[in-house]
C-alpha cells in the first residue's frame, strides 16, 4: 500500500530559510546533529531547550535505514513536542544529510523533511548544477529548504567517504548559486569527515581566506560547514583507556570554528564528537560494571554526556544560544 506524503508543517517542523536569515545577520551558526536513535535524539533537544538554541535534526542515508523512516517521521514530531514540555519550543528542522539522489531526496520530502541536502559534489561541476537544480525545482513546490555543495571534503562519515579534499573554487560559486537556486552551500575549506581527520603534529586551520572570498562574491549567503568536529582528546583518552582503540584521532579546533561561525556560516554540522562522547561513557561503564546488562545504566550515561557535550558547543562555539 502507498504511503500519503506528509507536510513537515504537520509535523510541527519548520525549513530553514528564516534561520538562516538570522544567523546570517546575528553571527552565530545553527547546530546540526546527526542522530539515529532515541538517547541521541532526547540529548539534542534537552541541550537546545535548555540553552535555548534552534537546532538541525540531520539524518543520514544510513541513518534512516537504520531507525526506519516511519519511525524517524514521529520521533521528529515529537522532538518538538518533547521541546515544549521542557518549556522552551525550539525550532526544529528535519534534514537529510548527504543525499546522493533525486529520488531520496523526494521519498524524504514525502515522509516529512523540512529540509535536504543534495551532495553532487563528487559528479563533474555541470552534472552537480543539473542534479541540484532538479532538487531545488522539485523541494521549493513544497516550500523545502535545499542545500547543495562545491568541494569535496576527505575522510569517512556513513556513505560519504573521499581520500583527498577538494577545496571549494570561489569563482564557481556565484555561478553554481545563480544556476540552481539553491537555498545554502556547503563548502570545502579544510574541514573532514570522521574522527581521524589529521596527523599528530598537524595544526589544522581552516581556510579562513577561501571562506572570506566566497562571502565576498555572495554576501549574505548561507554557507555550511561539514565534517566540523573537533575530536576532544579527553573523550579519545577515556575510550582508549578503557578498552578502545582510537589511535591518532585529531579534529579542528573549536576556536577557528568560532571564527567561521561569526561569518556566513550560519550552519555547522558535528556528528562524530557525539559518537565520541556517547562511546566513551558506554566503555567507561561497561569497563568499571562489567556486571551490568541493563541498557538504560549505559545508554543513560551516554545521553547525559552527550547532552553536556552539545550544550557546550552551542555556547562556546557556535552562539546559538538564547535564539530560539
């Protein structure tokens, strides 16, 4: 039996072209939390609430394989429930990270996304503006947010895997802009995905130059950052002391993140601090309680951890805080 299409507008979620406007204008950049299941999902909107922060509810490919789209579907209406009852309504988006087709793109918008990504940056430039044309044609009939991307980052996240990087060419990107109607861009500046971004001894920097250029040819535009993790070295310490084996794990640092979100980039995407943080207290409980079986004693701790973790972002490194 065919599914009904639902609007994200009856899910209580909402697309992301007036928060953007705001981040734009106010420096600050919106988080975007990749999540899969319920733990990670209830620490995202008890950090935003409590700090006041909107927030991107970003789901993956693999992602929504993996929690169902059904499923995925209602526990976003209900992020924005759970929002609420805390007493601070937050808003939500609901994007698809990394989409690599048209057809995955319409099936989210059918199932109630506000918002998707359309990655064609591995596809010759002429092929990435047809496919993330076609996207933006289709998603703005449903009044759907698009964003598209120039660039290729290195490193491995989910599906999405490049041994090299690609910086983002600034005189392409007026030109890509124009042609697709895109509604944000993601960009190449030195930025990876995954945890093992750099080598010991390296002091990764972001290009800060490439970033100021791409402001400069499309003022006001919104820009997002991928692969913006920052790997604390405390949460790869816990893991590797407690059984792990995380070996040479280095990120960017949050003070170059900061810089990037006080400009046009009003988006910034961490998803494998996360994964680090939440490991790390699941490892620490299972090593010291070897006895527990119980999944709420170790999947608890690593909802709280996650929690403090996200909420130190939003203050320290991305400003969102206090404007929801």
């Amino acid at each position: 039996m065919e599914k009904m299409p639902v609007s994200y507008k009856e899910l209580g979620l909402v697309n992301s072209r007036d928060l953007f406007a705001k981040a734009v204008k106010g420096g600050y950049a919106i988080p975007a939390y990749n999540f899969n299941n319920l733990e990670q999902l209830q620490a995202i909107i008890m950090a935003c609430a409590e700090t006041a922060s909107p927030v991107i509810l970003q789901v993956s490919k693999g992602a929504r394989s993996y929690a169902n789209a059904t499923l995925l579907k209602h526990l976003a209406r209900g992020a924005v429930e759970f929002a609420a009852e805390l007493g601070t309504p937050v808003p939500v988006v609901l994007h698809l990270d990394h989409g690599d087709s048209f057809e995955l793109c319409c099936d989210c918008i059918a199932s109630g996304f506000s918002s998707v990504m359309i990655d064609g940056s591995h596809l010759p430039y002429e092929e990435n503006v047809a496919l993330t044309r076609k996207v933006v044609e289709y998603a703005h009939k449903f009044d759907v947010t698009v964003e598209g991307e120039l660039g290729v980052l290195a490193g491995i996240e989910d599906e999405v895997s490049s041994a090299h990087h690609t910086y983002t060419q600034p005189e392409e990107v007026e030109d890509f802009v124009s042609k697709t109607g895109v509604d944000s861009l993601a960009i190449s500046i030195g930025t990876s995905h995954g945890a093992f971004k750099f080598k010991p001894g390296e002091d990764p920097k972001i290009r800060l130059d490439i970033l100021a250029e791409i402001e400069r040819r499309i003022p006001g535009f919104p820009i997002v950052l991928h692969g913006a993790s920052s790997v604390p070295q405390d949460l790869v310490e816990t893991i590797n002391a407690h059984g792990g084996k995380l070996k040479d794990a280095i990120g960017i640092s949050e003070d170059q993140l900061r810089l990037a979100a006080g400009s046009a980039v009003c988006k910034i995407n961490i998803d494998s601090d996360g994964r680090l943080a939440m490991t790390a207290a699941i490892r620490k409980v299972l090593d010291e309680k070897p006895e527990e079986f119980d999944p709420r004693k170790y999947l608890g701790p690593a909802r709280d951890a996650l929690k403090k973790l996200y909420i130190h972002k939003i203050m320290n490194v991305l400003g969102s805080n206090g404007k929801a």
